[in-house]
C-alpha cells in the first residue's frame, strides 16, 4: 500500500476528511476553516509532514470575490504531496496555524499584506512586506482591483512614521541598527541589534525594502515572458527557478521532456549549485578578514561563470530553458570542456578547503557560532544547506523526485552542530558531491532531442526543485491562451530568513557580519 493510500485512509477515519488523488503521489482534500489547525497540527505530529508553501488566488468566475487559499504539505519520507484547498469569503478570517505548523508563520504574514486575507490568532501582522511608512493602510496590492502600474500615494504623518521596535527594556540596553543601505554590494536589509552590551541579545530584522512584485507583473504576461522575470528575479539560482517554473507549465500542458533534456538540466543545475556555494565560501572567507582565501574563492566563481557562459552562452544560465526541453543542445565539444575542465575547478575548491579547515583563527570565528540547533531548525522548517547543517536531512531531489533526480540521485551530506563551520562543510561537501553527479551524467548521458513541444492548456500546477539555497515551490496559472493568470514563487530565502534571528542571539557584535555570511541567505529572493 502507497503511503498516499495510507494517509487517505487515515484522513477518512480518524478525521472524517476525504481526499482524491489528482496524479500520483498528489492528494487533493477540500476542507472549511474551521478544520485547518486540526488537520496541520495532526499532519505534523502524526506523520511529520513538512510544510511546503501557502498560496492564495483571487478567483476568476466568483462575483464575490472570494479567494482560494493552498496549504502544501509533503511527507519527505514517503513523497506524498497534500494540497489543502479552503475558500475564503469576503470579510471571513482564517484560523491561524503558525501557533503548531511555525514554519507557515511569514507566510501568513506575506497573504496578510498582499491580499488583506486576516489570519485569527496570528501575534504579528502588518508591517511586513508593505512597510507601513510608504504603503497606505487597506492596500492590497495583488487582489484583481489594484492598480499595478501606479503606486499608491502615502499621507505622510506622525502615525506613519516608523521606529524600531525594542525589546530589551533593561537600563543601558540600546538599539544597534545595521543597515539597509550597505557598502560593497549587499542588498537592502535592516537588522536591529538590542544589547546591554556587547552581545546581542535580540535581533529584529526588516526586509522588502525592493519589493518588487514579481508576482504581479507577472499577471497577463504570456507563458514566455514570464520565464523572463522567474529567471532573472535572482540571478544566483536563475537555472534553479526557471526549471521549477518550466515544470510548472509541462505539467499543465502534459508534455514529457526528453531524456537528454532531462540529463543535461540535471548538469546545467548542478554546475549552478556548485558556483552558488563557492560564492558563499568566498562571503565567509571575506567576512573573517582572510583576503586570499576570498580572492582564491571568487577566482575560482569567476571561472566557473566563464565556464558556463562557453557551455550555454550566458553566465548565469539566462535563455537556457524553456517549455519542453532547453533551447539548445551541449555539443561533444563542451561536453568534453566541461569533463575536462570541472575536475581542476574542484581540485582547486578541495585546496581551499584544506587551507580553510587548518587555520586555527579562521575556525575560532566561525565554530560554535550563529548555532541553530536541530529543534529550531525543525520548528522553523528551513531548508537546503541551512537546515542540513543542522541535521535535517531535507532534499527535494530525494524527497519528491523529478527530472533525472528519479534515477540518478546525489548523496546528501548531514552535520548536527548547526553553527557556521558545520555549514561551511556542508557548502564543500554538497560541491565535490555535485561535481560527481556531473561527470556520472555526462558519461551516461542520454541521446536524441533536447526539446519536445509543449502544448499550452487552460490548468494551474505546482512544481518544485532543490534550488541551491534550498526546497522551492513556484505555482503557475494560465489559460487557454497560455497567459499567466497567477504566479506564486516560494523561494527557500524566504523560508530560511524567518529563523536567522534565532542564530544571532547571544553572539558578540562584531560576529554579525560572520553569521551573516555563513548563512548565505538572498535579500532578491526574499524581496521578489
């Protein structure tokens, strides 16, 4: 018996909730509010189900203007997906589940601000991705009736003004702003640092400063140009989005890509992890002072952006994918580039690791520091590198397989410290493992076509890819014209902000910009 048969059984038994399959592994169970936190908090206790993502449509056909919200759950064990799918009637709440299911708490806040949809029992919404000093109260900028080509006008008052909120009300105690504007070439961020002293006692971090509706630009956009904006709203993991999104739309056109396809998004994907990691390890290297082991990474990511650029015809994987396939086949003549060339890249990064791993003052900052530990990173469900440091042994491309993941699928390397040298193992480790998935590949790389066509039907669907930062989820929803009618990104750097503040706690002040590094966190997915 399948682990999705199981669970259906078991919803209809101990819950009364009947559920249908919609594809294999996929349950699809229609419930009323009122079940939601019931329902969560068992899935969670019962069946250790992870929380995927929360998505909200506005509907198309509803006079009312009623709104579809999606809770996405999936059993990492077994690879069941569950989609919960509640309508939200106008001025009707909905019951609040970050209480049990934390990792959904910023999401709630994210549909709180964008869609006006009240979430009863939530501690905290508001001033989250619209801030309240340049965004009007009431707003809603992705319901159907605002205007996304003009910005509302903001009444600048004293009620508008904003201030840092503090916690710490002990004598002496301050708050220590560090941002959003930065020097080099940090995006804007803005984290307040509350100490009596010199450790940190809290953190408060505020981001969106570039929000920049992706989403809604999206709407009315055809199927092509959307891609457009999925591959360059952060170009560290644009591969990694565009082939989520490009899943997104074959699985509603129902067309199979082709083998090689297939194999050669799995190199395409793989190199990219390797050069986003790299780009951490240059961060890190930066952020302790050690200026020629930031200079050995960021030659060492430079070349691996030439490398793609001759493989692909651009540096960060721009106009690679599409619909069906790729636009481009990898002749014999990169693809021996590529075997030739990757393993020096890796032998280089192997050296850097073993310079970094004996430098007694490198491995004093960063050992024992921004510990997240294995309870915390469970209750806020982080992903990807992040959450594998700290013994979640969470990856997409085992969990929930797809592509040629379903039949070549990478060893997932697992530390238990939690603190900054556990992820900077698990940065090298997941580099050398990708090097190796790339060469296996190419040596039992499929023939034929690179791309099939992909018909454009009316159908909404979601996919997902192991991104390098982590799990992400992106929802597609076109019609029978194939124009977007609903695009939902849900990025692993909005997963993996919500628990950076629990790592900061107690650190000294000037190992912020450590923690900082270690964690590899992207303001542009955030900020989408």
């Amino acid at each position: 018996m399948s682990t999705c048969t199981q669970i259906q059984d078991w919803l209809g038994v101990q819950t009364g909730i009947s559920s249908q399959a919609v594809a294999a592994q996929w349950l699809q169970l229609q419930i009323q509010a009122s079940r939601l936190p019931e329902l969560t908090a068992a899935l969670v206790r019962d069946w250790q189900a992870e929380f995927a993502t929360l998505l909200v449509e506005e509907e198309e056909s509803a006079v009312d203007a009623c709104l579809a919200v999606y809770y996405f759950f999936y059993l990492p064990r077994n690879g069941c997906l569950l989609e919960i799918q509640i309508r939200v009637q106008p001025g009707e709440e909905l019951p609040a589940i970050s209480e049990t299911v934390h990792a959904a708490d910023w999401h709630e806040r994210e549909a709180e601000d964008l869609f006006g949809l009240r979430f009863t029992g939530h501690p905290f919404l508001g001033d989250f991705v619209l801030h309240d000093d340049n965004w009007p109260e009431g707003v809603a900028p992705m319901r159907h009736s605002f205007d996304g080509l003009h910005h509302p006008k903001v009444q600048k008052d004293s009620d508008t003004e904003w201030s840092p909120p503090q916690i710490l009300r002990e004598e002496g105690a301050i708050v220590f702003p560090v941002g959003p504007v930065w020097g080099d070439f940090h995006e804007s961020g803005l984290w307040m640092l509350e100490t009596p002293g010199e450790q940190i006692r809290y953190l408060h971090t505020r981001l969106f400063y570039k929000y920049r509706g992706v989403e809604k630009i999206a709407e009315g956009q055809t199927l092509d140009r959307a891609l457009l904006l999925v591959e360059r709203f952060s170009g560290a993991a644009a591969f990694a989005h565009a082939w989520a999104y490009c899943q997104a739309v074959e699985r509603i056109g129902g067309c199979k890509v082709p083998a090689r396809a297939q194999d050669l998004r799995l190199i395409f994907a793989e190199l990219e992890r390797i050069r986003h990691h790299a780009a951490n390890i240059a961060e890190i290297s930066g952020s302790t002072a050690l200026a020629v082991a930031k200079a050995m990474a960021q030659d060492i990511v430079e070349d691996l952006l030439r490398l793609s650029a001759r493989l692909c015809g651009h540096r960060y994987f721009f106009g690679v994918l599409t619909p069906g396939g790729l636009h481009h086949d990898l002749d014999p003549w990169r693809q021996n580039l590529l075997a030739e060339t990757l393993p020096s890249l890796d032998a280089r990064l192997h050296e850097l690791e073993h310079l970094l791993k004996n430098s007694s003052s490198f491995l004093d900052r960063i050992e024992e520091m921004g510990t997240l530990s294995p309870e915390l990173a469970q209750s806020y469900g982080v992903v990807g590198p992040i959450a594998r440091a700290s013994g979640r042994a969470i990856d997409l491309r085992l969990t929930l397989p797809y592509g040629a993941y379903a039949t070549l699928a990478p060893t997932v390397p697992i530390a238990q410290e939690g603190d900054g040298y556990a992820r900077l193992r698990i940065f090298f480790s997941e580099i050398h493992i990708s090097a190796e998935l790339i060469l296996k590949t190419l040596h039992q790389i499929s023939a034929g076509p690179v791309h099939t066509p992909c018909p454009t039907f009316e159908g909404r669907a979601l996919a997902w890819v192991e991104a390098p930062s982590g799990a992400t989820f992106h929802w597609v929803h076109c019609d029978a014209a194939g124009m977007v009618l609903r695009l939902r990104l849900g990025t692993p750097g909005f997963r993996n902000w919500h628990a950076f503040e629990r790592a900061v706690e107690n650190a000294a002040f000037q190992d912020f910009p450590i923690i900082l590094a270690t964690w590899g966190l992207s303001v542009a997915e955030n900020d989408r």
